[in-house]
C-alpha cells in the first residue's frame, strides 16, 4: 500500500469512529478535505452524499487553540506582547544600562535594534536555563539570561498573563478522538508532544521518518534554474493536454522567491495559468508601501524625492490627484530641500512661487495660495501620524487627519484594499495589545512597519490555475501529478534554533541542537505524489547550488518540448512547425522557409554583394568623405569578435529589444558618471590641483553632488528612456560611484596629475583604415609619460581578455598616442561600480596585463588584426563566426528571428 493509500485508509478510520483529523496547515486541510469528499462522491454516485462537516478536518493551531492549555485563568502572550515587554525592559536598558552581554554596554543607546533577537529567543528560555551546562556558559551571559527570565515571569503574574511554552500543556480533549498527522513537520512539535501522546483520546500519525534513505529518493539534476523550468512547464503543459483536469497538478517551488518572476515569464509564453499560493509581506505590497512613504517624507523633512512617491502613488486615492500632482511638481521646480531651521516650503509658497509654475497651477484651478493650505493639512496629518505616541493615537489620526478628509475611503483599487485593510488590523493587534498590558513603546509607527514585514499576505488564488505553493506550504499532500522543483539544499534546508542569542559553541555546550526537519521534508516530498517529479538545478538564479542528500539523477532533455521541437524543425528534422507551436514562432519559421525557396543570400556566412542594395547602403556609413573606412576604437573587439552582429548594430541601427523591463538604462547612468569625473578633472585642472591624491583638497562631495543634480535638471538627458525624476532618486549611488572611480585612480596612480579629458584622437592604418577614438582621461604620469584611464560602469576587462587581444580598447589609444609622439607610461581600466575588483592595469609598472618587454610583439599582432579587420570590412564581409563564440554570445541573436531558441551541439552550434 502506497503513502497516499495509508493515509486514505487511517483518514477513513478516523472519521468512521467520529473522530477529527488533524494536518500541519490549512494547505493540507483543504486537500484532503477535498479528496475525501471526491472519494465518497464516487462511491455513493452523489456530492450531496459525500458532504462533510468542516470541522472534521482542522489544522495543527486550531487543535491547539481548542484542545491544549497550561492556564484556563490567563491569556495566552502573542508576538505582539512579547514585542512590548522586550521594548520595555530595552528602553530601561538605554537609560540605565542591566545587560552586560545580550546588549554590549558601549551598544545601550542603540538597544532597541537588539529587540527582535531577544524577543525569539524568550520561549526558548526556560530550556536553556534548566540544561545541564547552563552555568558553564559565560557569567555575564548567565546573569542576563537569568534577569530577563525574572522580569518576564514578574510581567506575566502582573498582567494575568501565561507563555504557552514555559508551561507543561495539557490535552483536553472533552471525549473527542483526534487523528494527528505528520507532527515530525511541526516547528512547535517538541513542545507539545508529551502533552499529545499522553491523551488516550489523541492518535499520532507519523508517515515521514527523521532519518532519510539516500538510495530511496531520487531527484533529477538540470545545469542551471532556467533549463528546470522550461523543462517542469513543457512536462505540465503536456499533462494538462492529456485532458487531466488543473486540480490534479501541483507546483512546488523550493525558492519561489528568487525564481517566481522567470516563471510566471515562461508560463505567459505558453499561455498557461497559474495560481499562485505564495504571498508576500504586507511591506512588500503597494499597500504596505504607503505607510513606509509616509515615515520617508516626514524623515527627510518633505523632501521633494520622497513627497513626489507619495503623493503620486497610484496606490493612493486622494480627493484631490491634481492638487497632489502640483505639489509634487511644487516641490521639485523649487528645490524644497528643508533643514530643521529652514522650512523651504513655507519660504517657496511665501514667495508666491515661480511665474510658470503659477500660471499651470492657475489653468488647473489650483491657485498657489490653496496649494499651500492643501501642503499645510496635509503634512500636519502625516506627522500626527508618524508621531503619534502610542498605537491607538496611530489609528485616530489616520482617521481624523488622512483617511475622510484627504484620503478617499472607498476609492482604493480592489487589489489595494484588502492589504491595506489587513494593514490595519495589524495595527488593531497592538492597540489590543498594548490596551492589555498598559504598555508602550518609543515611536510606535516604526514598530507598527516593523511589523508589517513580519505578516504574509496571500491574495485569493487564482482557482483556474495551476497551484504553485512554496515549499514546506504543501508537504502532506499526495495530488496525481505533482512536481517539486528546485530542491537545492540551501532551499530545503528546515531548522529552527532553540536559542537564537547563544552562540554555536554556546549551544553545543549545553546541548541544545536545532530542531531539523529537512530530512522530514524531504521525505514528505518523495512520496506527495501519484506520478511524482522531484528535480534541483546545480546553478540558480541565486548562485551555485549544492544537491540535496539524495540519489542525484540526470534530468532527462525531452525531446518532445517545446523549445527541442523547435530547434529540431529549424536544423531540417522536420518540415513544417509542429503543433503546439504558438503564432510567433510560426511566423518566424515560415518566413525563414521563404526565403530560402527565393534563394536569397544569408549574409550571416557570406560577404555582402557588391552590387546589392545593401552594400550601398553600408558604403554610405563606412567611408568618410577620404574614401577611408571609418572605425571606432569602441566597434574594433566588436566588429572582430561578433562582425554580422556588430555590422547590424553600429551601422544599421538595429538593436534587440530587451526581453524584460531592466531597472535602469545603463547608458544612461553612465554617462552621468562619466560627466562627473570629467567636471571634478576640469576643477581640479583649474585650480592647479598637482596630484590627484589631493582631489579631495580642491573639490568636495557636496559640489559633486550639486554638479550632478543639476546636470540632470538642465540637460535632463532628453534622449534617455529613463524618467528625471527616477534620476534625481539614483544621484546616492551615483556619487559614491564616482568618489569610488576618483579614489581608485587616485590610489593606483600616486604622483599623476591632471592632464585633459575625453582627447580626440585618430589614426590612418595601411589598408585604408582609420581609427578614431576618444579617451576618458589622460594624466601626466612619469618623465615625460602619460597615464591614460578609461571608465567603466561595472565590470573592467579581464587580463586574459587583453592578453589574447580581445579587450583592446587602451592598448589601440596607446597605438595612436604613440604614432603622435606621446609615450605612455601607464594605461588601465577603472570601474565606477565594482568594489571587489576596482580596476585592471594594462600598461605600467605594478602587475600589468602586458608587460613592457611584451609590447613590441603585441603591437605587431594588433597592427596585424587590424589590417586583416579593413580587409573584411572593405570587402563586405560580416560574416559570423561560429564555433563556441557564435549564436550564443552574439548582441543580436534575438533579432535573428521572432523567437530565440539555441542549443549547443557536439559538432556545431545550430540556432
């Protein structure tokens, strides 16, 4: 007999004899719930037949709150309780230091960061107080343990209150017979379980041993997250087609979180629904977000920033948007950065604002003498809020200041509303809190965000879909097909420790080992299923992966799926597309087809033809008025390395569009960072600054900082995609970046000096070539020598990227200083972002990538690559590489066709 069979057979006993069956969460619950009632359905002929009462089936907490009890007198303490008293006794600690080692006395004044540890660690305490080796632990340590212990067990007699895990419980059952199942995947099993077994009316069901068989369970093992899924997809779309219906699938994801995004992506791809079982933390939702908003502009003093988030949330429905809208605008076209002795809103609106600004705020019937009136209620009901002295005054002045009055109640949009109610009764469980202890807390609203990070709000899931649940949310479930992807051990690792403030060695001496239910998991997991699949990846979109301790098995490739079906029909295995091929991928292949029946030439492997349109074309663009080609230093590697693709981009225009929205636009970015460098060189230059080691004598982080945000005001990078004002939000990271970029060049070229900046330089090569270039930044450096320094964003090129010659771009500057005379001394790459690796050095003398004695011979084969690059290029020929450096590392592969598809090959690379 099979797990799910067993658990059928014990679940029918259960209930036969009257009893109520027992399972770890609401998941489990409903499953087995549903799967009874669809078993006695199909015996009795009937659903009305196979009714249940819903009580039969509960989870572990509501047995709990019905069956077990230390104290009927006294109320049980919550996280929030806890919170309070742990608040408490660390205030006292700030000012007037008790705790030697739990909060390091020169830390007192910062107490309350310490707070969430010691508020985990204070239902464990008993245990640890009664091991054997407690007072072998450090003094200090002891003694505050033993104070904290005493002061929470004085909290709860005077406030009649009891910690469930300090006291033995007791099972009441009042004659009723229970079924408990899979406790070893309880957290809180080891507590209770003397009080469970004890009970003659309690019958534990234990399927899942603690102990795993490694040779029993196999899990198959893809190379990287992507390749897993595709592969899981391609395997539910073809279940589904079978005509299984979607309540029989189940998804399990081990880390849901890093690979949700890439899943929902391919699932759309195949027009498969999914429904999501996963939530997130209310401070992840938009919801959540409006309370963190209004703490941000109340810290920051309004800052212009911060207030344009707020006020033109969409997640927000205020009475007036116009007016919101025109504040923001207020705040940014005047520069309403205000210190705690300047209020520069209150100046800006006194000096009636800018003639433009109050003609449009006229024109939209808002004049800026109501706009002030509007800024001034509105910023007092934010602060009442954010300062509000306790929880409940929290709640009156969100509904007296903001919430009716500025606010539209009944206007949150259907998928705002209900985070933001459950928002509020998070709120609504500290004032209950705080109403039954008498306590309070030092700045109640930012416990209140604190907390909203704490609670997961699951959506109402799409039934429609396929279920995808993260894991341990499913374990205990047995549906007919069932696949669990990513089992990483780092995903499924399952522990929780006994004493989160006691150090490892700590522990072992008093013997209190994490409670592991990895194994247990994993167990469960092997058999939570009819047809079962169990799969992990050896790189994840978090890192590299180690396998769980199972039998590893390779993953089978399938050649059935749909990207395989695809690359087989495009290398000739068959003629026409297959079914299941969705509209895109069609067109691209019958397009494709027609032209190979009109015999046109693929340029991809042959040069161009010189009487076609296209070489006329690309004429055009190559030569200058010389009758010379015309190549940059930056197309060079490119043109060597990728011509087709390169040929297409920097000479036709024609770009691959991004697959996904990116974050920010990277040119963007850094050409702000290369202004700045520029502009701190030019400041340095002008007032006679002889070593860049003392840049930050001459020019300091608050002009640099001025310089770039009135860059981006002025010149606004008008063809940038990104928005100004999400500019003005990056200057941060953009001025450490530049500081980073300063100080690097400043520290690898001791002694330089400020030379000149983005210098124009050209040189005329035998074969009718002529290389242009511009580089970043040339220091003098040396008797008589240069330095040259050319800036990255991020990544600088590796030294056997140079040494092989496939980063070229310094050495071609040294080339054409050199042909004019100039010796360098130095050349090397900076990056602005990269802290780990700042900086690669291609000339000079500390650990170059090529040495001095070196460069004659590299400057003849580069002379040599070039001459061989006019040949191709004056002859038309773009033609693709091939081989491991083709298709797959080509900037223009998704533009070859509608849809990407590759893989690699023993022979070649077909795509």
């Amino acid at each position: 007999m099979d797990a799910a069979q067993q658990i059928r057979r014990v679940i029918d006993h259960t209930l036969g004899s009257g009893g109520i069956c027992v399972f770890p969460a609401e998941v489990t619950v409903a499953f087995w719930r549903g799967d009874t009632v669809r078993r006695r359905a199909a015996a009795n002929g009937s659903m009305q037949d196979a009714a249940l009462p819903a009580d039969r089936f509960i989870s572990w907490d509501t047995f709990k709150e019905t069956t077990t009890r230390s104290d009927a007198t006294r109320r049980p303490v919550n996280r929030r309780v806890r919170t309070l008293f742990i608040h408490s006794c660390l205030d006292e600690n700030r000012r007037d230091p008790w705790l030697k080692r739990l909060v390091p006395p020169e830390h007192a004044e910062r107490s309350l960061r310490f707070a969430p540890v010691l508020r985990s660690g204070l239902p464990g305490l008993p245990g640890v107080r009664t091991a054997a080796g407690y007072r072998m632990l450090d003094g200090d340590l002891v003694s505050d343990l033993d104070a904290l212990a005493g002061r929470y067990e004085q909290f709860l007699e005077q406030y009649d209150l009891f910690e469930p895990a300090w006291a033995a419980a007791d099972t009441h059952t009042s004659g009723i017979r229970y079924t408990v199942f899979f406790p070893e995947l309880l957290e809180d099993w080891p507590e209770f379980e003397s009080a469970v077994r004890s009970s003659p009316d309690v019958t534990v069901y234990e399927q899942f041993p603690a102990t795993i068989d490694p040779d029993a369970v196999t899990v198959a093992e893809y190379s990287d997250s992507l390749v897993e899924l595709r592969s899981v997809l391609d395997r539910v779309e073809a279940v589904l087609e079978t005509g299984v219906s979607v309540d029989s699938v189940m998804l399990t994801v081990a880390d849901l979180a890093s690979c949700r995004d890439e899943l929902e992506r391919e699932a759309r791809r195949r027009g498969l629904p999914l429904g999501m079982r996963a939530g997130l933390t209310l401070a992840e939702h938009a919801a959540g977000g409006i309370f963190r908003a209004m703490q941000e502009v109340v810290s920051s003093r309004f800052s212009p920033d911060d207030c344009t988030r707020l006020f033109r949330s969409p997640a927000v429905p205020w009475f007036e948007p116009e007016a919101m809208n025109l504040l923001s605008r207020f705040g940014v076209e005047h520069g309403c950065l205000s210190t705690p002795r300047f209020d520069a809103w209150k100046a800006a609106f006194d000096a009636g604002g800018s003639r433009r600004f109050r003609e449009a705020a006229e024109v939209a019937g808002w004049p800026v003498d109501e706009l002030a009136r509007q800024f001034v209620s509105l910023r007092e009901a934010i602060e009442s809020i954010v300062h509000a002295s306790t929880f409940a005054e929290i709640r009156q002045n969100l509904y007296a200041h903001l919430i009716g009055s500025l606010v539209d109640p009944d206007g949150f949009a259907a998928e705002i509303e209900p985070v933001f109610q459950r928002c509020l009764i998070v709120l609504g469980e500290w004032i209950e809190a705080e109403v039954q202890t008498g306590m309070s807390v030092r700045n109640p609203f930012s416990v209140f965000l604190e907390s909203l990070s704490e609670v997961v709000y699951v959506r109402p899931a799409d039934r429609t879909g396929v279920p995808v649940y993260p894991y341990r949310v499913s374990a205990g479930v047995a549906p007919q097909h069932h696949f669990v992807v990513g089992l990483g051990r780092s995903a499924i690792e399952a522990t929780r420790s006994p004493s989160p403030f006691l150090r490892i060695h700590e522990r072992d001496l008093i013997d209190a080992s994490e409670h592991d239910m990895t194994a247990a998991f994993l167990n469960a997991y092997a058999c939570s299923g009819e047809k079962l699949s169990l799969s992990y990846s050896a790189q994840t979109f978090s890192g590299v992966c180690l396998a769980p301790p199972v039998s590893i098995i390779p993953a089978s490739p399938g050649h059935d799926g749909l990207f395989n079906r695809e690359v087989a029909c495009w290398a000739g295995g068959t003629a026409a597309p297959p079914d299941g091929w969705y509209p895109p991928q069609v067109q691209g292949f019958l397009h494709r087809e027609s032209r190979l029946l009109h015999g046109g030439p693929d340029y991809r492997q042959e040069p161009i033809e010189p009487a076609s349109p296209a070489a006329a074309v690309l004429r055009s663009r190559l030569y200058g008025e010389d009758d010379h080609v015309r190549v940059s230093v930056g197309q060079v590697d490119a043109l060597r390395a990728h011509p087709f693709g390169a040929m297409l981009q920097t000479y036709l225009g024609a770009e691959a569009a991004y697959s996904q929205m990116q974050g920010s636009d990277p040119m963007s970015i850094g050409s702000l960072e290369h202004d700045a460098i520029e502009w701190v060189h030019t400041q340095l230059r002008a007032s006679g600054c002889s070593s860049l080691q003392a840049w930050r004598e001459h020019v300091s982080q608050q002009d640099i900082e001025q310089h770039i945000r009135s860059y981006i005001r002025s010149r606004g990078l008008t063809h940038s995609p990104v928005p100004q004002a999400v500019l003005l939000l990056l200057v941060p990271k953009l001025l450490r970046a530049v500081i980073h970029a300063l100080d690097t060049e400043a520290r690898e070229l001791p002694g330089a000096a400020p030379y000149e900046s983005e210098r124009s330089l050209s040189l005329r090569l035998p074969g009718n070539l002529e290389l242009r270039g511009r580089i970043d930044a040339i220091h003098r450096y040396g008797p008589g020598g240069v330095a040259l320094v050319d800036y990255k964003k991020s990544r600088v090129p590796a030294k056997q990227e140079i040494v092989r010659g496939e980063r070229t771009q310094l050495s071609l500057y040294r080339l054409m200083l050199e042909a004019s005379g100039q010796p360098v001394t130095a050349a090397l790459y900076v990056s602005c972002e990269n802290t780990r690796e700042p900086q690669r050095r291609v000339f000079g003398d500390t650990k170059p990538a090529i040495e001095e004695a070196d460069w004659p011979d590299y400057r003849i084969s580069l002379e040599e690559a070039l001459s061989t690059l006019a040949a191709n290029v004056q002859a038309l020929d773009f033609h693709c590489p091939g081989g491991e450096r083709g298709c797959e590392q080509c900037p223009t592969r998704e533009i070859c066709r509608s849809r990407y598809a590759h893989r690699r090959y023993s022979t070649k690379d077909q795509s």
